[in-house]
C-alpha cells in the first residue's frame, strides 16, 4: 500500500463525484424517456394516431372519419325545437348548401366554444342564413327535450343579428337514439357516453352538404376562419352560392387535407391566366383580323372607289404605285 497523500484522496473524490454525476444523469434520462407518452403508432401521415394510455378510456375512440363524396339518409325523423315532427331532407331543399353539427344543449365545455367560434365565423361573413346556405344542430342526447332546444337555439341566433333569417335557417332538432347512430355513422362521427358523469365525449365537426345531402366537406376543431367557410359554402352550393367573382376565385383554390383548409394552387392560377391571356390578345387583334379579311360591302366599296374615269385623251391616270415606274 502506497501511503496517503493529499494528492492522492483528491483524485479519490473527483473520481467518487464523477461516478456520482453520471448515476444522476442516467437516472434522469430514464424519467424523462418513461414520461413521454406511448403514442402507439408513428404519425406517417397515412396511420390513424392513436391516443396515449394516459387518456381515459371512454375518449379514445372518439374521432371523425371523413366520408366525403358520401350522402346522408334524407328521410330521418327529427324533432325540431318547437316539438314538430319534420325529416333531415326538409333542410335539404335542392337550392342550399346546408352546414350539420353534432352537439347537446348540456355539453360543458366544446360544444360552446365550437358554437359560439361558428356564430361569430358567420356573422363576419356575407352569406347569409336562411338566403344562401342553411344551418341544423343535432342533439346527440336523446333526453334532451323542446325547451331545452329553444334556450340553445335562442342563445346562437342571437349572435348573428345581421343575419334577418337566422330563426329559421338555423334549426336545432333532437331525435331517438337509432337515428342519432345511424346519422353519426354516415358523416363517420364517433362518440361515447360516459355513465358516471352523464356527459358525452365527442370532437368538434362541421360536414357541409350540397343542396342534396352529399357531403363535400368537414372542419375540424374550434375555428372557422370566415374565408375558409365561404369557400366551403361556395364548393358545397355547386355555383348556387356566392357571386361570380366566388366562383372565380373557387376556380383557383382547391383544399389541403393536411393544412385543413383552402389554399391557391399554382397550376389553376397559371392556366387561368394563360387562357385570360390568349382571350386578351384575340381581342386585341380581332380588328385586324377583320380589317385584312375585310367583308364583301367593304371590298365592293374599295373596288367602287378605286374604279376612276378616263381623262380627256382617254388614257386612265397613272396611280402612285406607277409614278416610278411601278
């Protein structure tokens, strides 16, 4: 044994503190790796993402399957707010574009917010309720009852007062609970009711259907930029909806699936201009064309002009063209 030194018993405790160090550090790295969530599937962009452990049971099949190109069972029986008996395909009337959600009067939480973010959306655009598109908010609780619906109803028309229409564009109907099934499986809504709260775990959904009942279009989440909703509007009333400049500018947006909303697509926007070019420049020449062709009154004319009598010799006098020898 080599005798102590205080060199020596410092090297002891750098190499003791070292070895502490990076215990500490592995132990935290295996903390921080076992508290990130287990997704279940890597997001690729073609595999559903699959919700985490850590949330509850009764969410996780809740989500929404976009059947676009899909059309939804007109002859639904529902029951509007003033306790009449009245169908799905009453509100689609072949002439508007109709808006669907799925909510209830008792949500505590999303279904305000989505609401209250749509009545807003609306109210900044210029498509107005009840003229050029319609409205209908489906009870997803079968207990909900007519006073209930009217309080909800009364509550949204009430934030879209440049909207004269709104009573009775926009309707809020309950309906049994096989329709409410059949109803969420077509436009591909999945919910769960969760019995010891008595609430519903739903997501937020707007299908847009064309006058007949096809659905061209979801959104999803809480924001409705008001563009975005026009152009859906415009897309879904299949040039009924909107004035012709929306139509125009339709021509040269199409949707992004990953963004979730409109976006200019360069190749409509260069064919368009090319084709407005080539209309530009036919029309510019287009009096040249006729000028040079000419037509038969004007030839007859200029032969008419062009004939010139004979000078007092008789001879016929000489046109410039000949004046040097031409």
């Amino acid at each position: 044994m080599f005798p102590s030194t205080p060199y020596r018993s410092t090297i002891h405790v750098g190499i003791r503190l070292f070895v502490s160090f990076v215990l500490v550090a592995a132990m935290g790295a295996t903390a921080t790796v076992s508290a990130q969530p287990n997704t279940g599937a890597m997001q690729d962009g073609s595999a559903d993402v699959l919700l985490n452990d850590r949330v509850p049971r009764e969410v996780r099949d809740v989500m929404v399957k976009q059947n676009l190109g899909d059309q939804v069972t007109k002859d639904l029986p529902l029951i509007n707010s003033v306790g009449e008996n009245v169908t799905l395909g009453d509100y689609l009337d072949g002439e508007h574009p109709l808006i669907l959600t799925l909510n209830y009067s008792n949500c505590p939480m999303l279904c305000n917010v989505q609401l209250n973010q749509l009545a807003q959306s609306l109210e900044k655009g210029d498509l107005k309720i009840g003229d050029d598109f319609r409205c209908i908010s489906i009870s997803i609780d079968p207990t909900e009852t007519n006073e209930r619906l009217q309080e909800t109803q009364a509550r949204y028309v009430e934030q879209v007062p440049s909207h004269p229409n709104a009573q009775k564009g926009w309707a809020f109907c309950r309906t049994s609970q096989n329709v409410i099934d059949q109803l969420a499986t077509e436009v591909g809504f999945s919910y769960n009711y969760n019995e010891a709260t008595g609430e519903y775990a739903h997501p937020a959904m707007l299908a847009f259907l064309t006058p007949d009942g096809v659905i061209t279009r979801y959104s999803l989440g809480v924001a409705f930029p008001p563009d975005q909703m026009k152009l859906a509007l415009v897309e879904a009333g299949q040039g009924e909806v909107g004035s012709y400049i929306d139509q125009f500018v339709m021509l040269c947006y199409t949707f992004d699936p990953t963004a979730g909303s409109y976006v200019p697509e360069a190749w409509k926007i260069m064919r368009l201009g090319g084709a407005i070019t080539i209309g530009l420049l036919g029309l510019a020449l287009l009096p040249y064309w006729l000028g040079r062709k000419g037509n038969p009154l004007r030839r007859d004319k200029n032969q008419a002009t062009e004939h010139v009598a004979p000078t007092a010799d008789g001879t016929a006098p000489l046109k410039p063209t000949q004046w040097f020898g031409g």
